[in-house]
C-alpha cells in the first residue's frame, strides 16, 4: 500500500473512555487504518500476562482486497489504551509504532482511536467493533517456575471460546468449542494434565543435565506455549491459526502452525471435500502443486520437489491419502477473503531457516473445481 497519509478522525463527537478495556478475548474491529482502505484487526488481550500480571495485547490486521498481513504488539499500557509496534507488508520489514484508547461513542458503540507513526508519516484511525463477526473469550491455562530471577520452566497454552451472539447459534457454539478443545487435547491429555506433564518432565531433565554437566554451564531453560489468532472470519466461517512452540534447549527452539476452519451456521469443522468436489480432488491437488513448485521452488527440499513433480507427471489414479502423500501433506490450510492458503511448517517441505512456506490459491483458480456453497461460504 501507498505509505500512510495523514486523515481527520472518523469520529468527531467527543467520546467517553471505556473502563475495564482489558479482558481476555479475541475480538474484532474494523476502519480504515493504514491507510484510507479498510482492514480488519484481530486483537488477543489479557487481562494478566502470566509473568508480573500485567494486561497485555496483540493482533494481526489485513487490508481488505490485499494478500499481506500485519502485526502488532503493545508495548505500553493505560487504564484504557495501549502504545504498539506493528510490521507489515512482505516479511514485515514495514515497521511503525503508534497509540490507541479504547472508548465508547455517543451511539453505544465500542471503537479504537488513536494515531500511526510509520515511516516518518503520522496518520489518525478510528475502529469500531465488528458486531457481524464472531468473537472469542481466550481460555488459558499456565504455569512457570523460576530460579532466582530466571524463568526456567514455562508453559503457557490458550485456546479461544466461540462466544454466543445473535448470528451463532448456541448449537453452533458448542459444537465448535468441543472441537477446539479436543483439538489441543495432546496425546489425549486434558489442558491441566498437559502443564502437569511438562511440568514434572522439564524439572526432571533439569536435575538429570545438572548432575552431568559442568555447574558453572548455564542449564537449559525449557518452554512450550500454544498462541491461538483468527486468520479469517465472515459471517458464514472462520479460520483458528494456532502457534506451537517449544524449547528444550539446543540452538533454536521449534515451531509451527495448526488451522482449523468452521462453518459458523451448523458448526461442522469443515474438510477440503467440503470445499472441493471429491472427483476434483485431484486435479484440485496437482493445482497447488504447480503453485508451490512456481513460488517455492528455491527453497524447497530437492528430494521433495522431485516427488512432486513425479506426482503432476503421473496420470494414474491413486487414492486421496496417496495423493497428499505425494503431493505434501494438504492438512494445513485456511480460508482467507478470496480463496485458500495452504502452509507448510519448517523441516516439512524446506530446512528451518526458510520458514513457513505458503501457497495461496484464489478462488477464480479452482471454482470449476469447487463445491456449489463455497461462493457464498466465502462471500464472494
């Protein structure tokens, strides 16, 4: 986008401060905000971090029309309002920091006004809460053991709880909570048995190295936490990207990403056969697939790209779990405002070092392919 110009607030009617500004939620506001075309934000908030207790917000915003995200992180706090960082555009390079309050508008509105500084030019916004889209209360359980003044042994896992609102059914709302939380069910384990776990796990490996390495080393210190953000929602569907990452010493910690995507009007987790007609599949697979070579191709592994284009060079029928198998793994995936993005986690298809490798496909590249509701599944 052009970079930020300078524009009058949205709101000119002095508006009231809001109190209790910071709960833990997930929760949508919409405006213009880099510049005069709308975005919308997804704001994570809590009410407490897990370390000092301290409220504590971030987000990811996206332009509509356009295929580049943005992120911001606060940086300070007030009683009703909070300064940010933000990065935008590709690889977030864009970078600008700016302010924002929290308030009530003379019609009963929520909305969020404030200022960017990016690139040496200052713009004013305002958003307002997006009532026609779904929120979420952010469910957390955490835990953390320090030594001294270092926190050696953390674990913080959060999911988000679809709230009921007049356009989610309270059906809906249940059925797509329980998929959530057996989602983050990990080996079966309940949230509270899985800090239990590593818990009891990170402090017996510390005693373990402590008893066979040098005392003056430093030991290891060990992490794990689960960061749930919505990546795409409308009034029909929306789109849970969770971050995992852990850290049990070494080098670099791991990482990686997990999609989930709902029908918001049944509340059925919905699958590619629910986007692509079955006898598409393939072909439907063999798309992306000359995607990923077209765009990824000098960071993928050689072995893996030359499976792949064994699978777009043959023509025999194979099942459908062949085909991901040949094709790479098509679990990892969601909806965004004009199609789909499929992603790939470091160490699956490229070394570490090159990320997380995506492919998006647009709708007009696979609607012959696609099952009649999709249109107005995407609302397009």
């Amino acid at each position: 986008p052009s970079p930020p110009s300078t524009s009058e607030p949205l709101v000119v009617t002095p508006p009231q401060a809001e109190k209790n500004a910071f709960t833990d939620s997930i929760e949508p506001w919409r405006g213009p905000f880099l510049a005069a075309q709308e975005s919308t934000i997804w704001l994570v908030t809590h009410k407490n971090s897990v370390l000092g207790g301290r409220p504590s917000v971030r987000g990811t915003f996206i332009e509509h029309g356009s295929i580049r995200r943005g992120n911001i992180v606060s940086q300070s706090l007030t009683e009703n309002g909070f300064g940010f960082s933000l990065n935008w555009g590709p690889e977030e390079k864009e970078q600008g920091y700016g302010t924002t309050t929290r308030v009530r508008l003379p019609d009963d509105q929520e909305a969020l006004q404030g200022e960017i500084v990016m690139e040496g030019s200052r713009r004013t916004f305002a958003l307002k809460r997006a009532t026609d889209l779904p929120s979420f209360t952010l469910r957390r359980v955490a835990t953390s053991t320090l030594e001294g003044d270092q926190e050696v042994c953390s674990f913080s896992l959060e999911y988000p709880e679809l709230v009921v609102s007049t356009r989610v059914s309270e059906s809906a709302r249940t059925a797509i909570n329980t998929k959530i939380v057996q989602y983050i069910q990990s080996d079966n384990l309940s949230p509270t048995a899985q800090v239990e776990t590593f818990m009891r796990d990170c402090k017996r490996e510390r005693l373990e190295v402590k008893g066979m390495s040098d005392p003056s080393l430093d030991q290891p210190k060990y992490a794990q936490t689960v960061e749930p953000d919505v990546i795409f929602a409308n009034q029909n569907v929306v789109s849970l990207l969770s971050l995992n990452y852990s850290y049990t010493g070494g080098a670099h910690g791991n990482y990686g990403y997990d999609a989930q995507t709902f029908d918001l009007t049944t509340g059925r987790e919905l699958g590619l056969e629910d986007l692509v007609k079955p006898e598409h599949l393939r072909e439907f697979y063999q798309r992306v697939s000359v995607m990923l070579l077209k765009n990824n191709r000098d960071l993928i592994f050689e072995e893996f790209a030359k499976d792949i284009q064994q699978f777009l060079d043959d023509r025999k029928p194979t099942t459908t779990q062949s085909q991901r198998e040949q094709y790479g793994r098509l679990k990892n995936w969601y909806l965004v405002e004009d199609g789909i993005v499929f992603f790939y986690n470091p160490y699956e298809i490229a070394p570490y070092a090159a990320g997380i490798q995506e492919v998006r496909i647009s709708f007009t590249d696979w609607d012959d392919l696609a099952q009649p509701n999709v249109r107005s599944l995407l609302a397009i």
